[in-house]
C-alpha cells in the first residue's frame, strides 16, 4: 500500500525548509522567553498556546526543521475525540485535549522486541498506534511465533508476518484492546469502541473489536492501490486497470463496506495518474497530463489544469495538498506559483509565490501553517488569498512538526483546529562532538491554529 502525492511532496512535508521570499512573507522572530499560556477555552485566538506537558525521556535539540526530536527514535502525534496523544519508541501518553491534563501513559506489550512507533491516529474512544517490527525476528523468536498467540488475541505467526501493525488502545484509560495486522503505509482509517477498519497488504479490513473478528472485507488489487479518506469514505485508485488505459476508482463506505467503481475518463488519451487528495466528494489525481479533479460518487470530471484544450486552466501543475475547509479548496505547484483552486469547480480562487509551497505543513481554511527554526521559532498562520501573516504564537524554541504520511494523524488532524509542536526551552550540553545537544526539558506545546 502506498500514499500517493507529487513527486517531492513528502520530501517537502518531512523535512519542510521556511523559505519565503519577502518581507511581506516571512513573520519577525519573537523574543527568547517562556511561551505564554492559555488558560484552556478562555483562549481562542489563533496562534495562542493552550497548554504546555513534559515529555519523558531523552530528546535532542536539531538545528533546522528538525527541532525537537527523540535521541534514537521517531516521535508521533495526533488529536481527536477530546485527546492528545504522543507516542516514541513503545510509549504512548495522552493528554486532554482542552487542558494539557496528562491522563495515561502506557508502555505498549503483546508486539516483537525492537519494534517502534510509526503513527498515531486518534478517534472518537479510540487511539491506533501504528508500530513497526524490527527488521527480522532472530531464530528464538521466530520459533517461539509459531502456533502461539499474543496476549490480544492476534497470531504471533501473523503478527511476525506484518509490515506495520495496530495497537488499539481506549482513549479514555490507555487500556490495550486489540492488534491488527496492516500494511506498511495502512494502519486504522475508522474506528470506535466497537469496530476498527484497517488498511492491510491485500484488503480493507473491518474488525469487531470485541471478538477481533472479520465484520467485511474488500480485497486490494496485487499492484497496491493509494488510498484517500475523507469523512466515512475512503477512495483507492490503483494500477490494474492502467494498462489498457484506463483509471479505476473505487469508493467505500467505511461503516458499512459498501462499494462503487467507477472508470475515470482520460485527458487526451493520457490516464490520470495517481490519486494525490480527496475532499467530500471531490477525488483529485496528479499525473503526466496535469491535476484532474472528478466527483467520487460519478466518476465524472469535473476540471483540470493541465495542457490541453479540455482544460479552463492550460497550464501545467502538480499537487501539494487539499484543504478541506470552506470552500475545500486544492493548492497546485505551477510554474513560479502555487495556485489555490475550488473543490468543486476548479475556479481559481488564490496565488502565491512557489517558494511559499516548500513550507505548507498544512492548509485549514485558507489559511497555511507554518514554523520559525531553532531557538527562538515561532508558529504563525499565512493567509494564502491575501498574502500576509494573520497570526503568530509566542516564542516556541527548536519546534518540531509531526508527519504522518496518511494525513490522518500528525501535528494537525482532521477536523482538529489544535497543532501539536514539540519544542525545548532547556538546552544542555551534546553527548558527543556528533550529537545535537540535549533538550533539558522537553515539552509537548498545544497550539490554537
């Protein structure tokens, strides 16, 4: 399974570099200093932080867009369902959403020694936590797999066999439930206290919490589909049907596993591409042709900015991410700009300069998020339609954003107006001539967007 996006997109989400051109573009830096607090919902001003926790154990202090980060492993985050949650290594801590009150910490079991977080995913009563295993399991492991079972019921022998799996756990005390197996760049897309929906290596799978049995199932072509979910549905486009020119789509209902598939029309003979994003019932793909936009329910489409005469908009361009806000909007690489398009009709509604793309972390409403670097970083909101700053935070030292490829997790998740930053006010002395330096106090901020 894979998440499809243009061709440096994720490059430019991972590691994404603040280079703006002009004044008008780049914030000033804030002063050194503690960052201010909020007192939970009395503050609604976008750029005030909520809430300030300690993070345990040992972080680093990286120069750059790396900021804030974990000695040896990788840290993840995500909001939902009244819950922050943060995960590294096997350990998990929650916090509310609201007050920045830590609520549970827990160390994960039931999984192979040396595996490690690789998302977070937060849902109404429910928290995913995407764990990768260690790249091979030694002899004694692998002989003590077979037959057995885990403590959460799954097969070790399946367990051993998974590129990623998901540990379930109750947002409300932390309390492991389950284990799914998934795919590498799967995991949870929907769940609740009674059904979780996974994204394995050869199907979608929806699973009775309770029993951990099979509710329906749909079945993943051999090629690997990309994958999209927006709201109760989730769009796959895959490679099977491409050889005879054509583009299948396919969308399914995440509470029931219902299905419709339909052929997606081309651009002078070109097949779209890969599926980049999808909002409501819009589903954009980015390919050789252009950017395609076409309404998920028909299959119909509806614009394109590409080189052709079938385009309003004839030029070409790349996607960089959707916004879902209102209007949803898309916001294309083309040429020396990035454009914002509607959703629903393809009607240009935004220009900014390119460079502007290489530091979209993430778009709500209009209006991009972005970060300072280093010791006296700060958040702060750009309005792309007028471009200018509309919002900054107080001062946020070595802040680190949160990357989960799927776009359901992360320092911003769906439907969330809350970005969750890792930043260190303390920094001591590096372990090594190599080493970044050690963050004293490392601390998970809670950032009103």
């Amino acid at each position: 399974m894979k998440v499809a996006r243009g061709p440096a997109t994720w490059a430019k989400r991972a590691f994404v570099a603040i280079v703006l051109v002009g004044a008008a573009v780049i914030p000033g830096r804030a002063s050194s200093g503690e960052p201010q607090h909020c007192a939970g919902i009395r503050c609604t001003a976008a750029g005030s932080i909520l809430w300030t926790a300690g993070l345990p154990g040992l972080w680093l202090a990286q120069p750059g867009v790396s900021g804030t980060v974990p000695d040896k492993v990788g840290a993840y985050a995500a909001t939902g369902g009244g819950v922050a949650v943060i995960g590294a290594g096997t350990g998990v801590s929650a916090f509310d959403e609201r007050t920045g009150k830590r609520l549970w910490r827990v160390a994960l079991t039931g999984v192979p020694a040396g595996s490690a977080v690789v998302g977070v995913r937060a849902f109404q009563q429910i928290i995913a936590v995407g764990m990768a295993p260690p790249a091979r399991l030694t002899a004694s492991q692998g002989q003590s797999a077979r037959g057995g079972k885990s403590q959460h019921g799954l097969s070790r022998q399946v367990l051993s066999g998974a590129g990623r799996y998901e540990v379930m756990l109750s947002a409300a005390t932390g309390r492991q439930i389950r284990i799914y197996p998934a795919a590498t760049y799967g995991g949870a897309v929907a769940a609740d206290s009674f059904r979780t929906v996974i994204v394995g290596t050869d199907a979608i799978t929806a699973y009775a919490n309770a029993t951990g049995r099979v509710r329906w199932s749909r079945a993943i072509g051999p090629a690997g589909e990309a994958w999209r979910v927006t709201g109760d549905t989730i769009y796959l486009a895959g490679d099977s049907a491409r050889a005879a020119g054509q583009t299948t789509l396919r969308r399914i209902d995440l509470r029931t596993g219902a299905e419709v598939v339909r052929t997606l029309s081309t651009l002078a003979g070109v097949p779209p591409g890969s599926l980049s994003d999808a909002a409501g019932n819009v589903v954009v793909f980015s390919g050789s042709a252009g950017v395609t936009a076409y309404d998920g329910t028909t299959g119909k489409m509806l614009w394109c900015v590409a080189n052709s005469t079938s385009c309003r908009n004839r030029r070409f361009a790349d996607v960089e991410l959707a916004d879902s806000g209102q209007p949803a909007s898309a916001y294309l690489a083309s040429g020396n700009h990035l454009i914002g398009v509607n959703l629903a009709n393809g009607v240009l509604d935004s220009t900014a300069p390119i460079s502007v793309a290489s530091s979209l972390y993430a778009v709500i409403n209009g209006v991009a998020l972005g970060l300072d670097e280093d010791g006296l970083g700060e958040a702060w909101g750009y309005q792309l339609k007028t471009r200018r700053i509309v919002w900054t935070s107080a001062s946020l030292p070595w802040p680190h954003y949160f990357v989960d490829l799927s776009g359901l997790g992360g320092s911003i998740s769906p439907g969330s107006t809350i970005a969750l930053l890792a930043t260190c006010p303390d920094v001591g002395a590096a372990l090594s001539p190599n080493s970044a330096p050690v963050c004293r106090r490392p601390e998970l901020e809670a950032v009103r967007t």
